[in-house]
C-alpha cells in the first residue's frame, strides 16, 4: 500500500487478456485433485511490471508452451470477485490475496494438481527465469530437486551443452 501511495503511476495496461487465462467462475478447488497444475496471476490495473511481463515473457512461445500444461487464471489482487480457493473456501480475490501474503503485483503462484503451493514468482523475472519456474512446476522437477536455484543452474547447463544460447537478462 505504501509503494502504490509512493510510486508514480502505471501506464494504463487495459485488460491484459491473454488467450490462456480461464475465464470465471474461479474456482480452484483442488480438494479432488485436477490432472494439471494451477497457476495463479495476481496483477493489478496501473502496474508497468505487469506490462511489461505480458509485452515480453507471456508473448514467447516457449512460455505459452509451459503455460498450456497449467489451469492458468489472472486475479486483480485488489478485487472484490468471489473466488473458491484451492482448499474449497469461498473468499474474495482481495481477502486471498492478503491470505497468501501477496505483497507484489505481478506474483504469479503455482500450486501443484493437488492444491499445495510449489513455488511463487513475486516479481516480474526475466524470461529464461519465469519459463525454468513454469518448467521446474509442469514437468514434475521440484519433486526430484527441491532447490529451485539448482534447477535453473542444471536446466541452463543443459541448454549449453545442447548449443543453445542461455540469455539470463532477456
């Protein structure tokens, strides 16, 4: 609250629609777990690290690719929407959000098929690091390796010996 006091306003974003967000009703509940995981945008209207993310990370196919293996859904951190929670509990976004202690937009959670958090992104990361967290969750990888930063380490050595380029700040 005090950096949205401080800081200078956003561009105004518009909707930010991407094909890949489900549309209401959010319900995430996942005590009868899905076959995929779910991935949890929170933004916020006036936020150019939101822009920004959908101009350049969310456009890439390789980020859409990892995206088409999650249930994917945006909440406007702030809202009063009604939403089910992963447990089964009807709350409001706003309320959840302050729940799951989302101090940052964008933060993007991912929670496993069962419902259970795995990792959370709070803040916008450049693309090779927001795609390694959409890999390290899709594909299983925090069950065999728990440390997220060693995953990136060995999904980057890999792409170096296969001769691909690893652009860390792109």
């Amino acid at each position: 609250e005090f950096q949205a006091q401080r800081s200078p306003a956003a561009r105004a974003a518009g909707a930010r629609d991407e094909p890949f967000f489900r549309k209401p009703p959010y319900d995430f509940d996942r005590r009868t777990p899905a076959t995929r995981p779910l991935a949890v945008f929170f933004e916020e209207p006036q936020c150019a690290d939101c822009d920004e993310m959908h101009a350049t990370a969310l456009k890439a196919g390789e980020t859409r690719e990892l995206l088409s293996r999650f249930d994917v859904y945006r909440l406007d951190l702030k809202s009063g929407v009604e939403i089910v929670t992963p447990g089964g509990a009807k709350t409001t976004a706003a309320r959840w959000a302050r729940e799951l202690n989302v101090l940052y937009a964008p933060s993007i959670i991912l929670f496993d098929a069962g419902g259970h958090e795995v990792l959370r992104v709070e803040a916008y990361m450049r693309m090779f690091h927001l795609q390694s967290a959409l890999d390290y969750v899709a594909s299983g990888a925090y069950l065999q390796e728990p440390n997220f930063q060693r995953f990136i380490q060995l999904r980057a050595d890999a792409r170096r010996e296969r001769g691909e380029r690893v652009e860390l700040m792109k």
